[in-house]
C-alpha cells in the first residue's frame, strides 16, 4: 500500500521535514515508525517529540531513523515499508532488544547463510 506523508496541520511544533537534521526531521520519523510498526499514532507509540515521559529505547530509534534515513533525504523520496521494517529489526537486534513491537515479531526469521 502506498501512503504519502502529509502533514495534518502545523501543530506547536512545526511541520514535517528531512535532509537535515532538525525538530521537523524527527516528527516525520516519529510518523513513519509509528505507521510502519503499527504503533497507532506517534503519540500513542510514544514517539512524538511532544509527549512526556519518553522511552528511550523509542526516542533513539527515531533519531538513529533520522540520521540513516532522513537527514539524506532530497525533495523527492520514496521509502517502501519492508525497508523500514528491515532496519527496525536490524536496529533493535544490534542493540540486543529482545522485546519487540509487533510488526517485527511478524516477520520471517533471519537465517544466516554461512
């Protein structure tokens, strides 16, 4: 499914963005995890920039999301959700959380091919 990433109204915070690395950078990641993980909505993932307490499990994960990801990112880009999904996975195993959001459970075993 394709879904494009409007913002739904400049809140307090400000808009949506990417190449660079910037408040509006770390709202769009917090509304592409939140999708691509099926977390709801980046409040309710406590993703958002704006909710209190954050996890910080969460809140680096939107950030390293940021400098992977959206900082190097032009006016145009199109990023599927099975990368997005991908890297979670990756980014969750590398630093060795074992407690995973549903949607990477779901995903096909990693098989290592040596």
């Amino acid at each position: 499914m394709l879904r494009e990433l409007k913002a739904k109204g400049e809140d307090e915070l400000g808009d949506y963005g990417w190449g660079y690395d910037g408040g509006g950078t770390s709202r769009a990641a917090a509304a592409i995890l939140a999708d691509a993980l099926d977390l709801g909505t980046p409040e309710k993932a406590v993703l958002s920039m704006s909710e209190w307490p954050q996890d910080d499990t969460l809140v680096a994960l939107r950030e390293d999301f940021c400098v992977d990801f959206l900082g190097q990112f032009t006016d145009e880009w199109h990023l599927g959700r099975a990368a997005v999904l991908r890297w979670a996975r990756g980014w969750y195993l590398q630093r060795g959380i074992a407690e995973l959001p549903g949607a990477l459970r779901e995903l096909p075993p990693l098989v290592d091919l040596d």
